[in-house]
C-alpha cells in the first residue's frame, strides 16, 4: 500500500509543478488552488509512505516521479525540448527509481 501511495504522490508532484508554473507567479487562482491543494496530498502521501518505506529509498523515488512526469509533460504539453540526449537523461532517472524499488 505504502508503495502505492507513493507513487500516486510522485504523480502529483507532476501536478502541483505544472500548476505552480501556470499560476504565473500565484497571479492566476485556479492554477494556484490546484498547486495548493496538489502540495499538500503529495507531501501527505510522502509522509504516509515514509513511515514504511526507509526516507532515502522513499524520498528519491517521489523526486524521481515528479522529476521525469514535470519533463514529460514539458515535453508533450509545454513544447519544451524532446531532444535524444533528454530523453536518455530521463531514462537514466526511471532506472535509478526502478532500481531502488527493486533492491529495497
């Protein structure tokens, strides 16, 4: 379950990330509610989490989720770079995660 969490809070660092960019600065109050709201599930789900899975493990899996999720989004949505090299980035971030999932 704990893992379960984790990743539905790894996902919504995606949101809140997003949002906080298309808030423009919290000028804009939906966009600001929905970092808000995204913020504070996420960091419940990360201390739900925590409190079976070791914080090192938990922690980088969460920022590993956010991270890689933020620059998709980025990518597909926002028409930042999709660049060969980026990409290859990325996929060396989803391997580290997987690897500490697998090795717990």
């Amino acid at each position: 379950m704990a893992w379960a969490v984790l990743v539905v809070s790894g996902i919504l660092e995606t949101v809140w990330a997003i949002a906080l960019e298309k808030s423009h600065g919290f000028t804009r109050p939906i966009p600001s509610a929905v970092f808000g709201v995204a913020l504070v599930l996420s960091m419940a789900g990360l201390g739900y989490a925590l409190r079976t899975i070791p914080v090192g493990t938990g922690y980088a899996v969460w920022v590993g989720i956010g991270a890689v999720g933020t620059a998709i989004v980025g990518m597909t949505v926002l028409g930042e770079s999709a660049s060969l090299p980026r990409i290859l980035c990325l996929m060396l971030v989803i391997c580290g995660v997987a690897g500490l999932k697998f090795f717990h």
